[in-house]
C-alpha cells in the first residue's frame, strides 16, 4: 500500500492503495467516480478510456503509481454541465443503447477532437476502433464525431 | 424538500381500490431512492409532493408526472418506449414525464422480463389502459371539483379544459382527488390518429445520464459496507471443483474471506433459467474488484473430470454424422417430398454451418446480494427478476416476498441475463459471508462460463422443374442442444411437398438464447440457400421469393404457416424498391419474419484487403405502430450491426473442453471501420398494434451478407465466421 496523490478532474485527491492497481479500480471504488467503465482489464475495448494530460490512454492497465504528475479527466470531469460538443452530439444522435460502452467512447472522441479538429472519415474511423460496442451503435457514433466536430471548428 | 424522498400524502395507502391491480399499496416506491430523479431531467420544477396514482404513476402538485417502466432495460430502450405508451393515453406532455425503473413487483406488473423482443407487444394494451385509466380519475375528479359532466371535460397535455366555462384544472391539482375514486368498468383508448406522442421520435430518458457518467449499471452500485467477490470456475466444460487450498489467498491484504458454494445443491430443482456448467464455485470476497480478482491467483484448486473434454472438431463430426445418419425428429411433411426430388429436375442440396458465441455484453455479468436473517436484496441487471427471485427462494429457503429485486440499467442483456446464476452465486456468497457483496466477474470468467449461442449446422435440398419452378424442399438441422429450424416458417406453405427435420447432440458446451434464438443462424442459412435456388431456377432472387410468397397469398399449403405472406411479401417488394434494385444487382437481398415482425434487406459488400466489408444497407421493417422512431431506428441499425459482426468474426472454440478465446485480444467483435457507412431503414406504415424490434433486423442481414460476398466475389459462404482468421490487437 502506498499514498499516492492524484489529479483528477482538476482536483487533488489523495488514495492509499497498491500502486499496481490500475487507475481504473482507484477511480470508481476509491473516488467513486462510476463513469468510467470496466470492459476488459486489457486495453482491448476502450470502455475505460480516460485523459491523460489530454490524451486517451486506457485506465484498466495504467497502475495508479505511476500517474502522480500527470492530469486525469474522466467523463465525469470532460465538462461542467455535461455540455461538451461531444456529449452535446451524443443526445443529438440519440446514440446510446445499452449506454455502457459510451463514456468510453466520447472520451476517445473528445481526444481525437482536441488533438484533430476536423477529422475526415477515415481518421474518425480509425481514431474509434479501439472501442468496442456490442450494441453496434458505430453509425450514429461516427455522425456524432462529425457533428461535434463542425460545432468545435 | 428533495424530490426523491416521497411526502407522507405519496404514501396514500388505497385499501378501497378493487380491480385490475392498479390502486394498491406502493409502499416499496421506498427502495427506488437509488433513482435520481431529479437529475434524470434537470430542467424541470420537482414537485413538493407527488401523490400515487397506481402502480405505474406518480404525479406532482405542479403537474409532473413519473411513470414507472416497468421491464428491464438492456439497451433495448424500452425505459423510454413503454412511458411513452402510458403517457399517449394519459395526455400529458412529455417534457414533464420523469421516468423511474420499476423494482420487481408482480403484484402490479405484469411481465417484468426483457426477452424475445415481447415489451412493447405484450405492453401495448395494458399500459395504454393505465394511461387511459388515470386520465379517466383525473377527469372524473375534475367534474368532481367544477361540478359539471365529466362528458363535458377533455384533456391536453397535462391540463383537464372546461371549454363551455372556459375553466381548466391541471393534473397536479387534481391528483390527490383522482387517486380516492372508484376506478372505472371500461375506458376508452384513443384513436391512433390523436397520438402525440407515439410516433414521435423520444430521445433515450437516460441519454444525459450516460453521457455523464452518473451510476445507473449494475457495476456502478456502491453499498455502505459492501464487499467485492470475485469467483473461480472450472478452467474447461466437463470439470468441476475438487478441492481448494485458499490458506495464501486469505491472508493477502484487503481480502475478507473464501467461500465454497454450490448453486445446484442436491435437492434443487433447476428452472429454464438455472443454466449453470459451473454450479460449484469458490469465491474470493474482499474490499475491491481489483483486489479479489489478484487474489484469487492465489488459490490453490484442484478440478476433476466429470464428463468428457469436448473440443471444436469433435463437434462438428457429431452434428455432419447426426445430419448424415440420425434419426430425425419429423417436424412437418407436407405432401410427398421424397417422390418429388426423385422426379425433380434439379436438385440443389448445400449444408451451412455456425459456431457457439458467447454474448460478451459489454457490462460483464454482477450482482449485488445483502442476504440477512429475515429477508433478501438483490440489486443488477437482470432480464428475469422473476424467475431469479424463485431460485434464489428455493436456495435460500426464504419466501418470496422477503426477497426484494431491483433490476438495474444493463450494459447489454443478448439474452445472457435471462439466466441469472451470477444472481445466484451473489445470493449464496451473501449468505456464506453474511456481509453485502457484489460480485463482479472479470471478462475472462464472462466469456468462459457458457450459456452461448449453440453451434448449429443445417442442411437444406430443394427441387426443381424443368420450368425452374421449386417443387421439393426439405431442411434438416441440428445444433448443440437444440435444432435450429422452425418447421412452420417461410418457406413452409408455398411448395407442395415439404419436409422439417430435427436432430439435437448432446454437449457439456452450455448453452442459451442469444439476441434471436435459432433465428439468428437459420435465417442466414435459409437465405442463403434460397439465393443459390433461384439462381439454379435461373430467376431473380426477389422475383423468386415473390412467386412464392404469391402461392402462399393464394393458394397456402397447410394450415400452420405461422407468418402472414402479404405482410413478408410487402417488406420485400419495398426493399425491391427502396434500394433502387435492379437485373444482375451485384448487392444480396434477405427477408426474414421473427418476433412478430417483417425484415426485408438488400446490402452491398465491398473487398477490402480480401476480406468483405459491407458499405451499405437498405431495410425495410414491419413491425406495425413504430412507438419511438428514435429508439427504432437505434435498434435496427444495432441489430444490423450487430448481425453483421457475428457473421464476420463470432466464434468461441474448444480444445480439450477449454474456450480458446477468453478476452477481446482473441475474440474479434466487429469494430468502428468494419461497420457499414449507411444503413437506411425503413418502417412500414400499417396501423396494426406493435411487435418485436430488438431482435428482428439481426437474422436476416446473415443472409443478405452471405449473398452480396457472392455477388463480389463468385464464391459461396457457407460456414461463420465468414471472414478468414487474423491476428487481433487491442
């Protein structure tokens, strides 16, 4: 066990955990911050996906010691009234389903966006196929990207 | 006053109340304080106090409504569609509706279950007469307090109008008055043409929830005091629990205790919904997810050998030589199918195969279970709450009505929550401990415990006229556990002699339903095969499926079709048109009937780097009143989606008992770039009562795949996964 302190969501706070455990368990059962989702415990689906000094970086492999320094956002913390163009594309698309895989999903979007303003279809694609919905809600996901897209340029 | 903290008046017991079941006590509205009603719609005024109407409602002193939805919610959005039913018939407007899941009340609510596509279908006339029932008490209250004719009174939007006075009286303000009235003997529903609200495209009522992270799943519910369990099950099918040394494991940091349990005990008698390959666990219960999923490492367990380690070539060769030797169930014979094909012209005969799959919805499987003295709750995502509350009575020797259920949000069912063993294991963990626990499983355990998709293979032969006319036609299928086909189904009654065969093997696999049973394989089988028949009658594949569908409009044969072949006729024809079909379309046509609904397809594929990949999809939909355009559409381009991707790259196979494929590094689910880049649905306007739309638009776009990989590159499929193996990354 180890003191560890963490910026999240422009917060200090302050765990006492493994620092092996992945950024992901301290997130939702230390902080109780739920958004962020448990899909694979390998990187493989991008349910956990989180920001990383702005970067989308997968939290369920991403042992809590090492991230002292760095910035973390996660969904919860992505804007203040649940109004990032992102999220704001994702009512108008209506496109959650069952929902579990699209915090997940706006955080890549929200990375991708940031870093590449006006993606074309193909960078949009291949920015989003770490996450995995069984759902199949791709369509409505990629129409949002571009929507939030034209509301950010 | 916090909105989700009932007043003493919302406590109104109505002991009067007779009939229908609508006007009892709701004292169990306590247990959905987890429900944050206030944030499920920030822009409204919450009411000081709500007064219950029935089961289903609640209604504020300033007009804001709550309508319970009653059955679980898997993605399937019915916690949007079925309020909206209610809400059409009571005449509110629904920016002021706030929706709450309903707990398991079987007293009040009628088929708390999420499977087979049957929400709507079932709900449409009894959650249409709860609308018109309240709006009925709150007329009569309204002529109560105006004192005139309640024949003299209509609603709109929440509002009760006086037109010959010119006085009005909101819901809010008549509520309490409604809810000590006699409930009525009939009420009148409304004329489909006077539907606001149905119809109208109604954004998820947990949208803004999901895009903010806020807790609604199953794995998001958090306890004062509660611990984490992590379970152990047997590495491979056909091995059960020996022994276990957990002296290492329970003295690792932040673990509570190690428990033994047993879901089939002796003297348990298993219901549908028990399927189990693993009833004997060991659990790891400790402080968090992480914590019992490392410690479990730590456990020494011996397996033993129960029944023999199966592998994929194994099964296979049982279902070629049950289809080639077995004796067969006759499901149907129509006429004199073996006297046709031995005069027949041409003979087509082609045998298709599918693998098992496993559901791998995104939320793994969990449960929260506080097992006390005198009484039980279970909170999680759950399609059969009933039916988990009965084993979880028998295991638990505890009655019924101690046993409280809260279904919460799913991160996907698939119809894997439809067997609630993790409910199960959650109960008896709780029980073991006496502490509240969830268990959570790890991917790993999700995609290796079982309860898939069975294996099928099918075998189809049809016969020909020297006039390219379909004379024979005979199916003879087989899967583990079950046969895939559906005797009376398309293309029963449309040929003169016909024949349905059913052989089942045996396998220790377990297996379940998967999002359309049976459908799901042997709509694309049957589709696929028919493409190959009318090629050989040298027709076009929509002409020859018409022609038939005409036989059976006019001249049926048999009496037990179980489809209606102006309804199928119609989705395909439109299709035909829609996508703008033409001679020689290099593009695979599908049509399909399930769940009470008709889907017709037509989709075009593309090779990219030899492997197909679809572009575009055309579909048409018959599934009656459309409720929620929104949430339609949603669901058919995710049932397309979703059909696609299984075709393409599903499988989970076995060596030695053992699933070779444990995680998403090794199991290919379809990804962003492999989805099509149009899908165009289409919803035919016919006026009759609702059917299934989760499940319908999946089986037949297996077919239309099948045909358009055809179409570009000369060559059949018959065996899923059809895309050819690669290596996968993360």
């Amino acid at each position: 066990m180890a003191t560890i302190n963490l910026t999240v969501n422009g917060q200090q706070r302050q765990v006492d955990v493994d620092p092996e455990m992945p950024l992901l368990w301290v997130l939702r059962d230390e902080l109780q911050l739920v958004g962020t989702k448990y899909g694979c415990g390998i990187g493989s689906c991008g349910a956990c996906t989180v920001h990383v000094d702005g970067i989308a970086m997968r939290s369920c492999n991403l042992p809590v010691g090492n991230l002292s320094g760095e910035a973390i956002t996660t969904i919860e913390g992505l804007s203040e009234n649940g109004d990032h163009p992102v999220q704001l594309a994702w009512l108008e698309h209506d496109v959650p389903q069952c929902g579990y895989c699209q915090a997940g999903q706006i955080m890549t979007a929200a990375s991708l966006l940031a870093n590449s303003p006006d993606p074309d279809d193909a960078e949009i694609s291949a920015s989003m196929n770490g996450n995995i919905c069984r759902c199949g809600t791709y369509t409505r996901i990629h129409a949002a990207v571009k929507t939030a897209a034209k509301k950010l340029s | 006053m916090s909105s989700n903290q009932p007043s003493r008046r919302s406590f109104l017991k109505l002991t009067a109340a007779t009939g229908g079941g609508l006007l009892l006590g709701f004292s169990y509205l306590t247990s959905c304080r987890n429900e944050k009603t206030a944030q499920a719609a920030p822009e409204l005024v919450m009411p000081e106090e709500w007064v219950t109407v029935n089961a289903f409602l609640k209604i504020g002193e300033n007009g804001v409504v709550t309508i319970m939805s009653p059955n679980p919610e898997i993605g399937q959005n019915v916690k949007t569609a079925m309020p909206m039913i209610v809400a059409e018939e009571l005449d509110v407007d629904w920016k002021n509706v706030v929706v709450e899941q309903a707990p398991l009340d079987t007293e009040n609510f009628e088929r708390q279950l999420a499977g087979g596509s049957q929400s709507i279908r079932h709900g449409w006339e009894p959650l249409r007469k709860t609308g018109a029932t309240a709006r009925h008490l709150l007329v009569a209250a309204a002529a109560q307090r105006l004192e005139v004719d309640a024949g003299e009174l209509r609603t709109e939007n929440g509002i009760v109008y006086h037109d010959g006075s010119d006085r009005s009286l909101g819901y809010g303000e008549l509520a309490s008055l409604a809810a000590t009235l006699p409930l009525p003997e009939e009420v009148t529903l409304k004329d489909p043409k006077d539907f606001r609200i149905i119809g109208n495209a109604k954004k998820n009522v947990d949208a803004k929830k999901i895009v903010t992270g806020q807790p609604l799943y199953g794995l998001d519910l958090q306890r004062e005091g509660m611990k984490y369990a992590a379970i152990v099950h047997p590495p491979a099918f056909g091995m059960a629990l020996k022994s276990v040394d957990d002296a290492k494991a329970k003295s690792l940091p932040g673990v509570h205790s190690v428990v033994t349990i047993d879901a089939h005990p002796e003297g348990f008698e298993p219901q549908w919904s028990d399927v189990n390959a693993f009833p004997k666990l060991v659990a790891v219960v400790g402080d968090n997810p992480w914590t019992v999923m490392q410690a479990r490492k730590a456990l020494k367990v011996e397996w033993e050998r129960t029944s023999p380690a199966e592998s994929s070539a194994m099964h296979r060769a049982a279902l070629e030589r049950l289809l080639d030797e077995g004796e067969a169930e006759v499901a149907r014979r129509d006429g004199d199918p073996e006297g046709a094909f031995s005069t027949a012209a041409t003979v087509v005969e082609r045998t298709y195969y599918a693998p098992f799959l496993p559901h791998n919805t995104m939320e793994p499987m969990n449960f929260f279970a506080d097992v006390r003295e005198d009484g039980a709750e279970l909170v999680g995502p759950i399609q059969t709450p009933e039916f988990l509350r009965k084993s979880v009575s028998a295991l638990l020797g505890m009655p019924e009505e101690n046993i409280r259920i809260m279904m919460t949000r799913m991160g996907g069912g698939f119809g894997r929550r439809l067997y609630g063993n993790f409910g199960v294991e959650a109960t008896l963990i709780s029980q073991a401990t006496k502490v509240p626990i969830k268990l959570v499983y790890s991917r790993e355990d999700d995609m290796t415990q079982g309860t898939y998709r069975p294996e099928y293979l099918v075998r189809y032969r049809a016969a020909l006229d020297g006039d390219g006319k379909l004379t024979a036609f005979h199916v003879r299928g087989t899967g583990a556990g079950e046969s895939p086909v559906f005797p009376n189904r398309f293309p029963a009654g449309t040929v003169d002699n016909y024949l349905a065969e059913n052989l089942v093997n045996d396998s220790n696999v377990s297996t379940g339903a998967w999002r359309a049973p049976r459908s799901n394989f042997i709509a694309g089988a049957e589709q696929a095969f028919l493409d190959e028949v009318a090629e050989a009658a040298g027709k076009d594949p929509i002409a020859f499926r018409l022609e038939l569908f005409d036989r059976a409009i006019s001249n049926p044969v048999g009496e037990e079709n179980d489809y209606d072949a102006e309804r199928y006729a119609h989705v395909l024809s439109e299709v035909r048109d829609k996508s703008g079909w033409t001679d020689g379309d290099r593009r695979g046509v599908a049509a399909y009937y399930c769940h009470n609904s008709y889907v017709a397809q037509v989709l075009e594929a593309e090779m990219v780097n030899g492997q197909p990949r679809v572009k575009e999809v055309h579909c048409v939909v018959d599934c009656g009143i459309v409720v929620n355009p929104e949430g339609a559409h949603n669901q058919v381009e995710g049932g397309i989606i979703d059909g696609i991707g299984h075709a393409l790259y599903g499988a989970i196979t076995f060596e030695d008992g053992r699933p070779q494929q444990q995680n998403f590094d090794t199991y290919r689910l379809i990804r962003h770039n492999e989805a099509p880049t149009a899908i165009h649905t289409h919803f035919v306007e016919n006026g009759i009562a609702p059917t299934g739309l989760g499940e319908p638009s999946l089986p037949p776009v297996v077919g239309a795949l099948a045909n358009a990989i055809y179409r570009v590159t000369g060559e059949r499929v018959y065996d899923q996964p059809f895309a050819a193996p690669r290596e996968l990354k993360g």
